[in-house]
C-alpha cells in the first residue's frame, strides 16, 4: 500500500496539474479505500484499485469544475523539484505544459500505460474502458505531444536528397 | 490550358491571385505528407516513441516525492494487521 502512494500521488498531480489538489485527491482516495477496504479482494491487485478510486474521484470533480489545468490557488506542478538526474526544469516545464493541454482521457490513457506502469488492459479497467479505446487514446495522445513538443523523427523523412545531404556531410543543398 | 489555375507553371502574375486555388499537394512532398498522414493515424516512428517515453517518464519520476506525512496515519490504518489491505 505504502508503496503504491508516491506513483498514485504523481498520477493525481498529472491529472490535476496542481500538487495540493493531487494531495487532497490521495486523502480522499485514501479515505475512501479505508471505508470500502471490504470491497478489495485480497490477491487482486492493490494499485490499480486505488489508482481506479483516484480517477473517478477527479472525474467526479472535474465535472463540477470544468478547469482541470490551472488553477491559482496551491502550488502548480511545475514548481516541484527538479532534481540533478531528472530532466532541466525548462523540459519539465515544458512537457507539463504540452501535457495540460491534451484531453483528460488521453491524458490519464498516456499516463497510466506511459508512465504508471499499467498494461493496457489494466488501464482499461482503471478507466472503466475498453482496450482499444485506451490504445487509440493513448496512440493519440503521443501524436498531439509530438506535434506540441515538434519532435520529429529523422528516420521518418526518407530518402529525401536534402536531408541525406545533411545527415551524410555529402553533396550539401543550399 | 487552365495549368495556371491549379497552382502549377504560375509566373506570378497578379491573375493567379483571383482565383480560388484548391488544395494542391506539391509532388516534392511527398515524403512531408507521409509523416504527416503516419501522424495522423498515429502511428509515429520509433525515434519519436523513444524520446515521448524518455520524457514522460523523466516528467513522472520528477514528481515521484516521499510520502506526506498527513497519509501516513491512514495507510498505518489500511496497513495493521487484520486489513484486507495489509495483505499486499
């Protein structure tokens, strides 16, 4: 359980992009887990239970709210740590910003199977959706991110004369 | 010959600029259009699905913190001996 808590909490600061909102969440998640703890079937997997509790709570939030990204009050996820080995704040900054501007249900899909660990079927269970819904989400979700993020793919432009000319040093076009 | 019309062998006459060009895709990006039609679809290369996993991942293990202090007293509660939750 104890386990579980930091990647749940990292989940509920990437839905909500807002660390006290995602804390509130973890609590009320939490709380919620106590009082239903007769619900949980012991060999069943512990994470993706608390992790399906976390999402409904936001979904049932956000659809009060309908403002999920910003939020002024609390501090904002991008003014978490960032830590020698983790990537320079800009780039965190940055591919937290592209991310706040996908759909939530891309978002969580990405998240989830990206990130958290989860296969696609147990994503599926944790967003009550079927797998082929959380793949195209999720194959949808990186193509937003790429475009948001322009990450291109070298190898994806061919044999393009200009382009090979550059790669190889060879007959440079100007 | 209306070649002109259609985007193609103009000399940049003001003419041209009357009509209403349609969407034309120049023969020389053809491989611009690939991309962008595998974008599309979604399925991007594998040079793109490396450096989104890198990045999602660093971006997720940046917010990977210790504990709170305020959940520790609810997950001794799930955790104590008895718990359904202590079984994992």
């Amino acid at each position: 359980m104890l386990a579980a808590v930091p990647g749940l909490r990292a989940f509920a600061i990437s839905l909500s992009g807002n660390v006290d909102r995602a804390d509130d969440l973890v609590q009320e998640t939490l709380l919620r887990a106590l009082a239903n703890i007769d619900s949980f079937e012991p060999g069943t997997n512990m994470s993706a239970w608390l992790f399906t509790i976390l999402r409904n709570l936001f979904r049932s939030e956000y659809r009060k709210r309908r403002r999920e990204v910003e939020d002024g009050d609390g501090r904002l996820a991008g003014n978490l740590k960032s830590q020698a080995e983790q990537p320079s704040h800009l780039e965190f900054e940055e591919f937290r910003a592209a991310l706040a501007k996908l759909p939530p249900d891309q978002r969580e899909a990405l998240i989830l199977v990206g990130a958290s660990g989860f296969s696609y079927e147990e994503a599926a269970q944790i967003c009550d959706s079927a797998v082929g819904t959380i793949k195209s989400r999720v194959n949808r979700a990186r193509t937003r991110l790429a475009q948001l993020l322009n990450i291109e793919d070298v190898r994806e432009i061919g044999p393009d004369s200009a382009t090979q000319a550059v790669l190889t040093g060879q007959d440079a076009v100007k | 010959m209306k070649r002109g019309a259609n985007g193609e062998g103009t000399n940049g006459e003001g003419e041209e600029m009357k009509y209403r060009k349609p969407v034309v895709t120049p023969v020389t990006s053809i491989e611009h259009s690939t991309i962008q039609r595998r974008k599309a679809s979604g399925t991007l290369g594998p040079d793109i699905l490396e450096k989104l996993g890198k990045q999602l991942r660093g971006y997720y293990d940046g917010l990977i913190e210790p504990v709170p202090e305020r959940f520790m007293k609810i997950l001794r509660e799930l955790d104590k001996p008895g718990s359904k939750g202590s079984s994992e």
